[in-house]
C-alpha cells in the first residue's frame, strides 16, 4: 500500500426537481432545475483556482450535469460511474416524506431512526460498500493527487461515515443529508479514509460551505437524492 495521501473533494450535486418536490429519487434520473443549475456554477466559480487531477461523478444526470459545469473551466473530462449513485430506495422512488408516512408507518418509523424502510431496494450497508469501493478504487487511480466526486447524499455521508469511523446508519442518525453542491474532503492514504487533509486550500474553500453544511446537520432526515 502507498503512503502518499489523495485528497477527495466531494460535492453533492445541485438542486434537482424531486429535491424541490421533496421526493425521494434513488435510482431515478432527475434533472437539475434553474437553481440547481445556478448551484453548479457557483461551485464551478469556487473551484476555479483550485487545482483538480480528475472530476468523477455518479452516472445520474442531476451529478453529471454538476460536475460538467466544474469541468468546463478545467479542460477536463468527467467520468462516471454506477457505483457512485444514490442509495436504492426501490418503491419508495417517487413519494414524499408524507406519502411514505401514510403508506408505511411502521416502516417510516424505522428510517426515522437510520435504517431502511423499503423492503426492496437497496440497504445503505449495500450502497456503503459499493460506494467506498469505487472511492478507494479513484484514489488508487490517482495516489497523491486531488480528484473531485460529485455524487449523492447517501453515498457522501457513507463516505464522511468511513472516514469517522462509524457506521452508516449510525452516522444518519447523528447528520443530516448534505446541502446542494456543497463542499467537504476525504483524504486517502493506504486505503484508508480520513477526514484529515493537508490545509493549503482546502481549507478555505471549505470554510466558505462550512456554515450551511453545519445548519443543515440542525435538520431531520430528508428523502435519498
């Protein structure tokens, strides 16, 4: 195993339709709506200074079209993958919070308190390890660089939840779903995730994410998107 850290950007992509709508969207490929377009340009601007290796994105439009704006102004391509998409919430896909209440209570109950309410689907132990997987497989791929990840909610609090320690369900009852096209990092070193990255800039790019990041944690869970 190597000893040189990579550092991973991640961001969440923008505001989607379903997003807006309150729906969870899984699998389902939504598009950005105006704002969420706005929100990818605004973290294309954030980053136009920073030096990037690679952009990797989740194979759903809501991502792609993100990570497309960020690498525009990097003369880079981005590539996608399945493996970085959102948690599988099967016949959940499409409902709201209130739907999902009234039609599977005992169920909603359950993902209140951090495990999965649809029986089909996908467990977020499943998209956990499918997401880390392609996560250790970007930072083999690029030891020693900076590489972004723009992907989902579920599959970037499985990846802060690795680099904590915890697991992921555990780590869903104690934050909320990342804000839209915010910023954090992971670095890797040896396969091993951690929240520890070198400073130079990241830490003031993700100063500037850090207060809606820290007010959206202050809120209950939302739909997978």
């Amino acid at each position: 195993m190597s000893g040189v850290t990579t550092t991973i950007l991640l961001a969440r992509h923008g505001e989607s339709d379903w997003n807006r709508a309150g729906r969870w969207q899984g699998f389902s490929d939504r598009p950005l709506t105006e704002l969420g377009r706005e929100q990818a340009s605004e973290l294309a601007e954030r980053l136009r200074g920073f030096e990037l290796d690679a952009i990797y994105s989740s194979d759903l439009e809501r991502a792609r079209v993100t990570a497309e704006a960020v690498a525009a102004t990097k003369g880079l391509d981005v590539v996608t993958t399945p493996e970085l998409r959102e948690v599988n919430v099967g016949s959940w896909e499409g409902l709201t919070r209130d739907e999902a209440r009234t039609r599977y209570p005992d169920e909603f109950r359950a993902w209140e308190n951090g495990g999965v309410g649809w029986h089909d689907g996908e467990t977020y132990v499943a998209m956990s390890a499918r997401v880390l997987a392609a996560i250790r497989a970007i930072g083999e791929r690029h030891d020693g660089g900076r590489v972004l990840v723009v992907a989902h909610g579920g599959p970037i609090r499985a990846i802060h939840a690795e680099a904590l320690g915890i697991d992921v369900e555990t780590y869903r009852r104690l934050r909320a779903v990342e804000p839209n096209a915010r910023l954090s990092a992971v670095c890797i070193e040896g396969g091993a995730l951690s929240e520890l990255c070198a400073a130079d800039r990241i830490d003031e790019l993700l100063a500037r994410d850090q207060e809606k990041r820290r007010a959206a944690a202050e809120q209950p869970p939302t739909p997978a998107g």
